[in-house]
C-alpha cells in the first residue's frame, strides 16, 4: 500500500483518483492554504476538492498517457506486422495479427452489409485498443502506481479504460459517426426517420421526435458506460482485494486465491467487453447505413 | 467520475488511431490475406486440372494399349497366316521336288535295268553257248547258232 498510515477509505479513493492537470478558478484556496492568483492557473490537481474545482478545464494526464501509448504500441505492432505479411506462409506473431484481422472480418461483414472502407479498421483499433487498455486492468493495482509514487507522481490510474471520460470519448466518436453516415446515406430519411417513426402521423410527431432522440442518445450513453461500468466495477474488485491484504496475516492466502480466481474472471470480462464495445459499434453503423 | 478535456483528448487520439489503422495497417493485411486465398485456391485449382490431365492421359494409355493390342494380334494372324503359307509352299517344293528325284531314280534304274538285262542277256548267250558247247561238244559253230541264241535271249 502506497503510505503506511492510510485508511482503507483513503487508501481506494486513491487509487481511483486520476493524475489530473487543469485550471484551478482564481481564489480557490489550494491544498497548502495558498490562494490560486487572478485569472486562474493550469496546475496539478492534488486531491478530490481540486479535481472538482477544476471541473471541465482538466485533463486526465495518465489515463491520457497509457490511452495514447496502448494505442500507439498497437498501431506500431499491428503497422509492423502488416510491412511483414506476405502471401507466403505466415509465422509466429504474423499469425496472431491476422488471426485478430481475420476474425475481425468476419464479425463485421456478419454485421455488416453495407460497403464502407472505414468499418472493418475502425472495428479493428476499437477491438485491439479497448482490448490493451482492458488488459492494465490485471496488473497488480499497486505496482505501477507505487513505483510511481516512489519516483514523485501523487495519483496513477494506469487503466484508462476505468475513466469515463476515454470510453465518453470513443463512444461519442461513434455517435458523430453515426450521425454523419446517417445524413450522409439517408439525407432527408434521416429526418423522416426521427420523426415518423413509430406512429406515421404527422400528429404524433413531437412523440416520435421526442422517443427517437432518446433512443438514438441513449446509444453512445450505452456504449461508453457499459464499458467503464464493467470496468470500474472490476478495477474496484481488485483494488478491495489488495486492501484485504492489509487486514491481516490470516487474510493474505484468501485474498491470494481472490485476486487470483477474479483475475482468471476478468481475463473473460475484459476480452469480451472490447468485443462488446467492438461489436456495438459496427451494429449502430450498420443501422446508420441501413435505409428503411 | 469527472468529464472534462480529456474526453477531446481520447475523441481526437481516436481519430488519429483509426485513421492510421484504415491508411497502414488494414489494407496490406487483408490485401496479402486474400493473394494469398487466391494463390490457394489457383493451386488447388491446378492440382484439380493436374488430376483431370492424369486421369486423361491413363485413358490414353489405355486406348493405345488396346490399339497396340489389336494390332499385334493382327500382325501375329498375318504372321501365321504367312507361316503356314510358306510352310505350304516349302511342302509343295518339296513333294515336287521328290517327284523329280523319283522320276530321275525311276530312270536311272531302267537305265541300271536295262544295262544290267543287257549284260545279263550278254552273259546268258555265253553261258548257253558255254554250256551248249559243253553238252554238243565241238561241233556247234558258235557262228552259225549265234542268230539261234540270240532270239532265245530275246525272248527270255
């Protein structure tokens, strides 16, 4: 546990506190009783009551980091293995990428029928990278983050996909997909769509409006919350497991087995939430696509 | 549970991710995934062809071998045909050609026969006149009974 003399309380809010840098508004008064200067400053947030302060004008730095950097080590895995492929026999980790690719395929032309270049890539970075951002999830939860705090970093939450800001984000990525290739292949049907859709009377229209709108919000909502639901709930198992560690000898090999049967659990949980996560994408663009 | 800037943050790390996934890493996987699909199935595909050109060329085979079959036992009937042909032949020469010896031996033994009944006939009218002299003593002129002896010879 990072601190000796932490309780449990504070020992889990810790470690569900991001690394935040954001604008603290002018005259708040900071951690050490000092006071944020006119105009406000770009600081690091230190403790809950700052990170709140700084509501929208804050950046989560480590969840941003390990985001970016799963996703550029599966772009620069994936971008290697594709200068490899050749129509020769494949091997080793070649094999592993076209696996994913191939299967990858499959699940998008069984969803979807339509054609646009843009599904089946876009299918594969939201798999692989929902995937490896899961994956944070079964490192030891103290490991990185201790070592961190030996090194002089206060908070690390080294899986981003517990913040629902990343799943918000790529979840509302889908959703302007959603909108554009809607306009784009249904143009005025679109609208149609939003409008006449379940009782085809113009009477009705503001029920219709009102029942679609919902409908089609509640899709990105659903999408980015399933995700950072599963995996916060997860992340919290693991973190309450760690800090049953701490309550005493006799509660080491329970918590032992505990960590371990929840970490063999979630290997099943976190694959298939990338796949969820994967699979819903490429439904709602299908719907997007599809002209009734 | 705050929503703040780095939900842009992750939105535009997304794009960018996607993008370069659609632009580098899609394309030449499935491009290579289905050369090599096609180059399968060309080679199967060629294995079938190779298997039909087999086949084809067995019942060739078989046809020429028939063919060659019919023909040697036509060859092995003409062949036969041919042999007992000469053998006929050679037969007819050779019943021919005893005839011919038959007919030389035929003559040469009259020949012999007649040389023979000649000498004999000679030999005869000197024994008769051997003997006739002996039994008449002197007196018979061999001369004057030759004529005598002579038609008895050749009545003999």
């Amino acid at each position: 546990m990072a601190g000796d003399n932490q309780t449990v309380s504070e020992y889990i809010v810790h470690h569900l506190t991001n690394l935040t840098y954001g604008r603290l508004p002018e005259g708040f008064e900071r951690y050490d009783g000092s006071s944020v200067p006119d105009g406000g400053s770009w600081v690091m947030a230190h403790g809950a009551e700052e990170i709140s302060a700084m509501g929208f004008y804050a950046i989560h730095i480590d969840s941003m980091l390990w985001s970016v950097g799963l996703g550029i080590f599966f772009c620069w895995f994936f971008y290697r293995m594709a200068c490899l492929v050749s129509e020769d026999s494949p091997s080793g980790p070649i094999n592993f990428v076209e696996m994913v690719v191939e299967f990858i395929d499959n699940t998008v032309k069984d969803t979807f029928h339509g054609k646009n270049r843009l599904i089946a890539p876009l299918a594969l970075t939201i798999f692989v990278w929902v995937f490896l951002m899961n994956l944070m999830d079964l490192v030891p939860v103290d490991l990185i983050p201790y070592a961190l705090g030996l090194a002089g970093v206060e908070y690390q939450k080294i899986v981003p996909s517990t913040d629902p800001n990343i799943t918000m984000g790529m979840a509302v990525g889908v959703f302007i997909l959603m909108l554009f290739y809607s306009i784009k292949v249904k143009g005025f049907g679109f609208v149609k769509e939003l409008t006449m859709n379940p009782f085809n009377h113009p009477l009705f229209i503001p029920v219709n409006l009102f029942m679609e709108v919902v409908g089609l919000l509640a899709k990105p909502f659903s999408l980015g919350l399933r995700l950072f639901g599963n995996m916060y709930a997860g992340e919290m198992i693991f973190i309450l497991i760690a800090a049953l560690f701490s309550a005493g000898i006799m509660w080491v090999l329970p918590a032992a087995l505990l960590q371990l049967g929840w970490a063999i659990f979630h290997i099943l949980v976190i694959t298939l939430q990338a796949f969820i996560f994967m699979v819903l994408t490429v439904v709602y663009l299908s719907m997007a696509h599809e002209d009734h | 549970m705050n929503i703040n800037l780095t939900l842009f943050g992750q939105m535009i790390a997304f794009v960018c991710f996607v993008v370069f996934c659609m632009r580098f890493v899609w394309p030449p996987i499935i491009a290579a995934m289905a050369d090599r699909e096609k180059k399968i199935a060309d080679g199967l595909a060629a294995a079938d062809r190779a298997n039909d050109d087999l086949a084809a060329a067995k019942e060739a085979v078989a046809q020429e071998l028939q063919q060659a079959k019919v023909d040697a036992a036509g060859i092995v009937d003409a062949a036969n045909k041919r042999a007992s042909q000469i053998l006929d032949e050679a037969k007819e020469a050779a019943l021919s050609e005893a005839d011919r010896l038959k007919e030389g031996a035929m003559t040469e033994i009259e020949q012999e026969r007649q040389r023979a009944k000649e000498q004999l006939r000679g030999e005869l009218s000197a024994l008769t006149m051997q003997g006739a002299r002996k039994v008449l003593g002197a007196e018979i002129n061999q001369n004057s009974h030759e004529r005598l002896i002579e038609e008895l010879v050749e009545n003999w």
